[in-house]
C-alpha cells in the first residue's frame, strides 16, 4: 500500500509513519530527513537545500524532486510519503511516477502545532530527539544517550514555523481538495495520544 501523510509541521506525521513502518514494512519516506541528510553529508544539494531551511523557507520543488525521485524507485513494498507532495507541482511529479492509494489529513490547530515544534530539540552528537512538552533529557540540555549538547534546530523556532504553516495553507489546500474529490482523503484528529492516532488510521484504512 502506498499512502501520503499530510498536515502542518507538528501534527505528528513522523511519528505515525514510523509506526505504520514498523507494523507493515512500508518505506517511510520523509523529504526533511533526506534534506537534512544531504546537509550533514554536505553535498551539493544539501548546501542549496540549507539556506532555504534555516531561513523557515520551504527548499524548492527541483531540489526535492532530485531527492524524492532516488526514494521512490529503491521503495518495493510500499510506502508511507511524509511531507510530500506540498504543491500542485509536486503532485503532478508524483502522480507520472508514482500511485497513491490512501490520503491521512492529520488535523491539528496552529497553536498547537507551533507549541509542539517549538519544544523540539536534538543532540548534536547522537542526533537522538528530544521534545521538552512530554519527551525531556534526565539532565537539562545534556542526551540521556551520549552525553552530547542537546539543541534547538534553527527551523524550529516560532517564526520559522509561521512561516511554514503559512506557507502549508498558500500550497497545499490544492492538494488536499484534490485528493478528496478523487475520494482518497481520509481525516484524523491529531490532537489525541499517539496509540490512539494511530489506532485511528489503521482502522480507517481498513487494515
């Protein structure tokens, strides 16, 4: 089964589809991850990608197709799309290379959203996540794991996360009107615990 994740940065899209991965053995495929992997590794692609991240800016589609296209070819049994596609541009490219079967709308109010983005933090070393609402470290600012300095990612301060769901509302309300017309969109409440969320889903999607 191939389905997209949708919603507003904080909704919990990353958390569910980690499960969804680990129940079924779909490919959880996240365009922020692949971004980001591209920066630490220092690439090319990776260096562009950067200015636009630490700017709250959305990278543009012809950075991300690169990177989405490669994930999609190595996915065989099925996947779990995770901020992708944003815009109209983006479905297009899918839609010539890729089927969806099933749409989850993660629905979350924007105060929410940002309170639970903002309390993001990881360790510089380990790179182990961290969230100060319901996730902190034994000692303040120090990993539980590797002793390394645990911090706030430049795209995860509140202004930069204006930006984006901002942006979210400009691009992807396309997108999802889309998918409901085809009759794909399925809508979940995300402000509930994470067992229940995901309850949620695996009974809406009839598994």
């Amino acid at each position: 089964m191939n389905i997209l994740l949708i919603g507003i940065q904080g909704c919990g899209k990353g958390t569910q589809a980690k499960l969804l991965e680990e129940k079924y053995g779909w490919k959880h495929i996240t365009t922020g991850n692949l971004l980001r992997e591209n920066i630490e590794n220092k690439t090319e692609l990776g260096m562009k990608a950067k200015k636009f991240m630490e700017a709250g800016e959305l990278v543009p589609d012809k950075y991300v197709f690169q990177i989405v296209e490669d994930a999609l070819l190595s996915a065989n049994k099925g996947i779990i799309l995770d901020g992708f596609p944003r815009n109209m541009e983006q479905l297009k490219f899918l839609e010539k290379n890729f089927m969806i079967d099933n749409v989850i709308l993660l629905d979350l109010s924007d105060e929410k959203a940002i309170e639970r983005v903002s309390s993001r933090r990881n360790c510089e070393v380990c790179k182990k996540d961290y969230n100060l609402l319901y996730n902190k470290p034994e000692i303040d600012s120090v990993c539980d794991d590797c002793g390394g300095k645990i911090v706030q990612r430049a795209d995860d301060h509140e202004e930069a996360i204006k930006k984006r769901i901002e942006k979210f509302y400009q691009d992807t309300s396309e997108v999802i009107k889309y998918f409901s017309d085809q009759g794909k969109l399925i809508r979940v409440n995300a402000d509930l615990e994470i067992e229940t969320i995901q309850e949620n889903i695996i009974k809406k999607l009839e598994l």
